[in-house]
C-alpha cells in the first residue's frame, strides 16, 4: 500500500487490460482523466482532456466529474482542487513534484514580497498552493504576456517563480518586472551549442523552444510558445522538420497531428539519449493510475484557507483567459 512510497505499492496482474479497467473504474467512480502533455503516450491517450496548464485549469473548472484523476504533477493537482474544493481530487504519485515550484519555498518568498511593498504579484502556474496565496494573480505560459499587460503600465510588478519565463515576458512587454530567482531543470538544461549544431545539421528544420528556457536558446527559436502554442505552430507551419525545446512528452501529440513531419527534441547539457525528460512528470504510468482509481488514493487535500486565498487569484486568471 501507500506507506511513504507516495503511490499505492499492489501488484497488478499482468494479464489484467488497463486500459479496459481504468475505463471501468472512470465510469464507476464518475471522474474525469486529465494529463499534461508532458506524461507518457500511453497516459495520453487514455486521458479525457489533454493539455498545457492553462487548458488543465480550464478543465477542471467545467467538469460535473465527482472525482478528478490528475495525470501530471502535484501543484497541477493542487490547482484543481483549489478550484474545485468539493470534489475529490487524485494523483498517481504523490512524489510528482516539480523542481520550478520546490525553487520558491513559501517562507522565503515572503520575505522576498514584503521588500517590494508597492508591487502586484504575478505568480506563474507552477508554484505551491501556498504561493499562490500571496499572489494578486496567476498565469501559465500560454496566458502570461496577456495577464502581465492586464496591469496599467506603471503598475510595478513581481514575477516568480520562473525567471526565464519572466525575462521573456520583460523583452516583449517592455515590463520590468521584480524576478524571483526559480527556473526549471528540464529547461535550464539544454546545450546551446549543440542545439546550434543540430541547426547546422539539419538546415531544413525549423527550431521551437518553450519560454522556460534561457534566452540564448530562445534566441535561436523560430517560434517560442507554451506547450499547446508549439503544437499548433507544427501544424500550421509548411516546415516538415522540427527540433523542439520542452519536455518530449509533447513530441506524442506532434507526431499524432502530424504523421508526416519529422520532430527532433533538442538535446540537454548531459544528454546521451538526445532527449530531455521530466523525471516527476515521468513518475506517472499506467499501474499507478490504476491503483489509484481503484482505491481512490493518493488524495490531495489543503486547508481550507489555502483554498480560499489561493482560489481568488486562480479566478482571476480564468476569468481573463475566457
């Protein structure tokens, strides 16, 4: 059972059809399968809803599901409940945290806030429920240049936890907002040079890069968007090659879309295998998401403040992004 592994630890017969079961068990227990992108294929496919965070937001708040199934990580499962208290809310494993969120403890934060008494707070979507408690408002990446211009342009403003994300928003705004010192490894890690090299090799390839990343990869992108913006850019774009700076879980829905283009993910610092994953997005499988709809457990539950504060700048964010 679950005893600190954070997942439910029972052997599951080889022979049993998951795929089967956990469309049983959706039905049975009235809840709805939302994944990220950024999981395994499998998991994807098997999901009702698959999207970026701001999609996965969206989601969650329109569904009548008793019993949300996050298919992610933890603060994208936070989310959920702090928009949707009355419900049950469950996550594969628990562990599935992310290194941009754990990059901002609360208690530092605050210290951080309170030396910049007259700025509004921006918080990105990857951070803890208890920082979105001291934000004004969230965004995601696919939302972030339109809520940052929501403010009066003398609005002086803090950005965290994602320093990169915000350093991009600064150069096409025109902002200068206060950053908090938080990046995310999967983006942090990629090799300029050997992207630049990988351009040089495949010269009919157009490179797309996601505003995690630092800015001497995004310098060398054609197109720089979220996760569900790199999607669609595939798909409009007449270019049949591409090499992809984010994680390569949305490499899945590239080649679904478009079974005819060729998509390369861009190698990171230490990359032997060419790709670049997340290790707590990679925690989620198909076991895990079995176990968990069969007992219902891992849950994510918060205190009852938490939601109530963190609630009103999430509200804020899906009310602009309608």
């Amino acid at each position: 059972m679950l005893e600190g592994k954070g997942f439910i630890d029972e052997p599951i017969d080889p022979k049993l059809d998951l795929v089967k079961e956990i469309n049983r068990l959706k039905k049975e227990r009235n809840a709805v399968i939302l994944s990220h992108f950024y999981v395994e294929g499998e998991l994807q496919d098997i999901a009702d809803y698959v999207g970026d965070s701001l999609g996965l937001a969206q989601a969650a708040a329109n569904t009548d599901a008793e019993t949300i199934v996050f298919v992610g990580v933890h603060f994208m499962a936070e989310t959920a409940k702090i928009i949707n208290p009355q419900k049950k809310v469950i996550l594969p494993d628990l562990k599935a945290s992310c290194s941009l969120a754990e990059s901002a403890p609360a208690e530092k934060f605050a210290a951080f806030k309170a030396k910049y008494p007259n700025h509004k707070v921006i918080t990105y979507v990857n951070a803890t429920a208890d920082l979105k408690t001291m934000s004004d408002i969230v965004c995601t990446s696919a939302n972030a240049q339109k809520i940052v211009e929501s403010f009066p342009k003398d609005q002086k403003l803090i950005f965290a936890p994602d320093k990169n994300l915000g350093n991009y928003i600064n150069s096409i705004t025109g902002r200068n907002m206060v950053l908090w010192d938080g990046a995310c490894v999967v983006h942090e890690q990629y090799s300029v040079e050997k992207i630049a090299d990988l351009i040089d090799e495949h010269s009919d390839a157009e490179f797309i890069a996601h505003p995690e990343c630092e800015k001497p990869v995004l310098l060398l992108a054609k197109h720089i968007g979220s996760t569900t913006s790199l999607l669609n850019y595939v798909q409009s774009s007449s270019a049949k090659k591409f090499i992809v700076a984010t994680e390569s879980g949305i490499l899945h829905q590239m080649i679904k879309a478009c079974p005819d283009k060729i998509f390369i993910p861009a190698p990171s610092i230490d990359s032997t295998c060419g790709c670049n994953d997340c290790e707590f997005m990679k925690l989620n499988s198909m076991q895990k998401l079995y176990n968990c709809m069969k007992y219902e457990q891992p849950e994510v539950t918060l205190p009852e403040d938490v939601i109530e504060k963190a609630r009103i700048p999430i509200q804020r964010m899906l009310d602009i992004s309608k």
